[in-house]
C-alpha cells in the first residue's frame, strides 16, 4: 500500500506540474534539469548511449515496474478473491481497499486483455480501470541550456513530453 501511495504521490505532483498548477516563475525550476516522458519501449540502455551521444548526464531515471488495476468486488469472498488473484503471476501485490475494491499492482509486461481475462473468469469481479504510470527521465544538462534540450528532446520520436524540472521541494 505504500508503494501505492508513493506512486499517486510522484504523479500528483507530475501531474500538477504539466497541468502548470505550481508557478512557472524561474524559482521552480532546478537549474540543469530537464525531464522527460519517454515511450513505454524505451529502455535504460538506450537512454545512457542517447546521452553518451548527446554529452548530457542522467540525473535520474524512473521506469515503473507495475501498473495499478483497480477490481470492483460485487459477490463473494474478498479474502477468497484476494487469494486466487494474488496466485497469478503477472500480480506482484495486491490490497483491499474498503470494502467493495481489490487494487492490483500489475506487471508491466502484463497486456491489459491478460488481465481483464483473468478478472472476467472470476465470478463476482469486474475490471474497473487500469493505470499505467509514466516512464520519466530526468536529464543534467549545462545550466542555462534547458530550453534548448526542451525543445531537442520533444522533436525525439521516443519522447512523449519534455519539460524543465520543476519542484514543489527545493533540493
């Protein structure tokens, strides 16, 4: 469950951030970061040989291993469902949450049919949503040189959204 919370946290505060929620005056910004959301096939390998090329350093590097599904419970046994569900593979963890919702903390390689297959077989659940979070680089370049990368890093096709790093915590 704290993984969970961890995670919703991390995200909120992303999300505030894209949605320009914290000021966007120079104060926020962490000088000679940028971050970005990469596609899901990125991996770490690719990001150190792009900034080997590029001569910038990885400040770092936050690729998810899980994914969150929320399962409604509308008949049975929780503790019955919590057992089955927690005996596949594809399930890393999993918690109740109240009294009517089992919250899955998926693998990432899992496909979203894989798991609305295994919901759907169990009489009593229903698949409510599935939450993939964000594969986030965050990039060290020169000082004074963050718009630049911001701008170079959103024309890589592998780049979903790049951005200056912002905080609500100064480091």
């Amino acid at each position: 469950m704290k993984t969970v919370a961890y995670l919703s946290g991390i995200l909120a505060l992303f999300l505030m951030t894209g949605c320009g929620l914290l000021d966007n005056n120079d104060d926020n910004y962490i000088t000679g970061e940028v971050v970005a959301s990469v596609e899901d096939h990125v991996t770490e390998s690719f990001v150190i040989e792009f900034t080997r090329l590029k001569k910038i350093g990885i400040r770092d590097v936050y690729f998810p291993s899980t994914y969150l599904v929320r399962v409604g419970v509308e008949a049975g046994d929780i503790d019955e469902h919590v057992a089955v569900l927690s005996a596949f593979d594809i399930v890393e963890s999993l918690n109740v949450w109240g009294d009517h919702e089992i919250r899955l903390n998926v693998v990432v390689t899992a496909t979203e049919e894989e798991v609305r297959s295994i919901i759907s077989n169990r009489s009593g659940l229903s698949f409510n949503r599935a939450i993939r979070f964000q594969n986030l680089v965050v990039f060290e370049v020169a000082p004074g040189s963050e718009d630049r990368w911001v701008r170079k890093l959103s024309r890589e096709t592998w780049v979903k959204h790049a951005e200056r790093n912002q905080t609500a915590v100064t480091r």
